[in-house]
C-alpha cells in the first residue's frame, strides 16, 4: 500500500494480493493498464487476468514490475503466495484414494 510520502509499505493481510498493489499503483498514478502491460513486457490480456485474480505473476514478471516502479518483486510474490495460501482449501483424506497413509504426519513432524 502507498503511505502519505508515497513508499511502498509491505502488508502481511492475506486478503490482499500483488494485484491490489499495481491496481493501486496504476490508479494513484494514471497509468493505463496498456501502457503498463507494454512497460513490464506482457500481454494487456495478461495483466487484466492477474488484477483480476485469475492469473498470478511470475518472479520474471516481478522483477519488470520492480524495474518500472520500484515495488520490490519479494514483496509482490509473497503478497500473492499469502493471498493463494489463504484462499486455498487443505486436502482431505477424502481427495484420495483409500491409501491409509495420505495426509499421515511424519512422527517428526511439528504442526
């Protein structure tokens, strides 16, 4: 999110995604989704999928996004990662076939 000295300030909030951040972005400073898709070298269908939440970015496309504003491209992936994670449903022994050791956790393991 932009503060009030416009700098980037990183969000843990899972609802929100690195879409979010460059729709925010595009709108505080004018930029036409066909101009930026052309900046970041990507398709203007590809950048509507990706605000819309249909389409995620690449650590390729997050680095062109970090080259043209300034956005680190960690923060952008880790935004989407959260948001992907967050919105995810957990499998469930049902999802598989009847094999008793699906979703088993390791005696080592911590949960």
């Amino acid at each position: 999110m932009l503060n009030r000295n416009n700098k980037i300030v990183p969000t843990d909030l899972a609802e929100f995604s690195a879409a979010d951040t460059i729709e925010e972005t595009l709108s505080f400073y004018h930029i036409t989704q066909a101009e930026f898709a052309r900046r970041i070298g990507i398709s203007e269908k590809h950048l509507s999928q990706v605000l819309h939440r249909k389409a995620f970015i690449s650590p390729t496309v997050a680095l062109s996004i970090e080259e043209v504003t300034g956005i680190p491209a960690y923060m952008l992936l880790a935004k989407d990662t959260r948001y992907r994670l967050a919105h995810t449903n957990k499998p469930t022994p049902s999802d598989k076939t009847n094999d008793p050791d699906f979703l088993k956790q390791y005696d080592w393991a911590m949960a």
